[in-house]
C-alpha cells in the first residue's frame, strides 16, 4: 500500500495497478465517500468535504483517469471504476460506506450498490439517473468521438458547460463556471472519448431499484438537462422509503450551484438515517 500527504489532501493508494488520488478528512464511523461526475474531478466535492468534515469521515475520490488519477491506457467502464471503489475501500479498512454519486458519480454508486450490497449503509443519488443509453444516444455519444477526433474537445467542452449549468448559474456564479471549466478542460482528449465510451456502454439498473433497502437519498436540479428531474422521480417511485429533494434553480451540478441547500439536504439525511444505525 502506498499512501502520501498526511494532510488529508490528494493522498496517493494503489489500487488495481493504478494510483488512484483522494481526499480523506475529518473524522466518523460512517465514511461518506463522494463520486464525481464526467468529467470533472474529486475537486467538485471541495464544499461538502468543507461542511461535513467536523462531524464525519468524508472522501472524495479520483475515478480511474480522471483527476489526478491518471490512466491512459485502460478501456475504461462502470463496473471497471466500481472494481476500484470496492478495492480502494479494501485498501483502506472500509467495511461499509455511505455513498454519494454524482451523475457518472451516480451510476457508479447504483453499479456498486447492486453487485455489493453488503457494503454500503446508505446511498446518495444527485443529479443522475438508472437508464442505459438508448440506441438513438449511444450513436450521439460515438459521433461526439468522431467529432473530438476530428476537431478537438474545445467545442464539446463549451457546450457541456454551458448544458449542465443552470441559465442564472451561467450569468451569476461565472466564478463557479470557471473553476468547472478549468476542471473539464485539464482532462486529456484521450480521457474524454474514453469516459464517453463507458457512459454509453453502461449497464442499465432500473431493474434492481426495488431491490434497494438501504436509505436512500435522491437530489436534482429543477432544470437539470442532462439526467432530467423525470429519473429521479422515476427512481424516488421504485425505491422503497427514499427520499426526493428537488433543487429550484438548479440544473446538473447542483452541488455547486446550491452548496448550501445540498448539504442540508444530505446533513438531515444523515441526522436521520445515523440515529437509526445507533439503535
């Protein structure tokens, strides 16, 4: 095991045959680790480590080459990045975890919780969804590789930005968008056309909702165009007992549109579902 920075901050592990970065802090019986989204970095989480880090264990992690996660090489998937998660959390004595996806991050911690159920004690669902690409979607996503290959990422990295912000977001937080930017724009073109090659070859996991019996939170934008607020309902009527917070004004990344109420939303989650694991 190779661990650096005692700091909490962009610890290094190796996990299967990769280094996988991380951000570990604050301290609990009950570590919350956080999944990012495509393609962005455990650097979108910076808000909620900050709120939850007097009362709990929180990690944000680097999926599989994103981050400082490097992997150039590997064909990467959901179940290969689930495959990390559970082995990172061997890594670090995690016998079960609270999770909390978000979008990609989302599908992961779904894939997860379905293949290793016995491992998580609640789940977090934001902005993300259960469906596999249809047919019509998947042809989208691989002619966006065609046209990456061609062209570049800066077309298709401008206008991810401007779909998964909020209309007001875009005109009132330009210093939030900004940092989201630079975030998409420091993955290489080789990662971006691989991440949207394991977004369109993931397995759907609608089928398994009413198999869920953990507590279950589902957070989502209002205006959320990527995974539309739909998914989420669809998800709140299949999980048995979760809970649905609707974030107004809000669209993909309502954790960084509206820190504030998002973390209120987990924080009375927690409240709830930590006083149940006291019992």
């Amino acid at each position: 095991m190779e661990i650096e920075n005692t700091q909490g901050y962009n610890l290094s592990i190796e996990v299967n045959d990769l280094n996988l970065s991380y951000d570990d802090i604050g301290e609990g019986n009950f570590p919350i680790i956080f999944l990012h989204g495509y393609p962005f970095n455990k650097e979108m989480w910076q808000e909620q480590l900050q709120f939850f880090k007097t009362s709990h264990r929180v990690i944000a992690l680097d999926i599989r080459g994103f981050g400082k996660s490097t992997d150039e090489e590997s064909a990467l998937s959901i179940d290969l990045f689930t495959e990390d998660v559970l082995a990172f959390m061997d890594e670090l004595d995690i016998d079960k975890a609270i999770i909390c996806g978000l979008s990609m991050g989302g599908y992961i911690a779904l894939n997860a919780q379905h293949r290793f159920p016995n491992r998580f004690e609640a789940l977090i669902l934001a902005d993300t969804q259960c469906i596999a690409d249809t047919p019509e979607a998947k042809q989208k996503r691989y002619k966006t590789i065609d046209e990456i290959e061609a062209n570049g990422v800066a077309d298709f990295n401008d206008g991810f930005i401007k779909n998964v912000f909020h209309k007001d977001s875009l005109t009132n937080k330009k210093e939030v968008v900004e940092e989201l930017r630079s975030v998409v724009y420091s993955n290489s073109k080789h990662i971006i056309q691989k991440g949207l090659v394991a977004l369109a070859e993931r397995p759907e996991t609608c089928s398994f909702l009413d198999k869920i019996n953990i507590p279950t939170l589902i957070i989502c934008g209002r205006e959320d165009a990527v995974t539309p607020l739909a998914q989420s309902e669809f998800m709140h009527d299949k999980i048995k007992g979760s809970v649905l917070k609707v974030i107004e004004n809000a669209g993909h990344v309502s954790n960084l549109e509206h820190p504030a109420e998002f973390n209120k939303h987990i924080s009375d989650f927690l409240t709830i579902i930590i006083k149940k694991l006291h019992e």
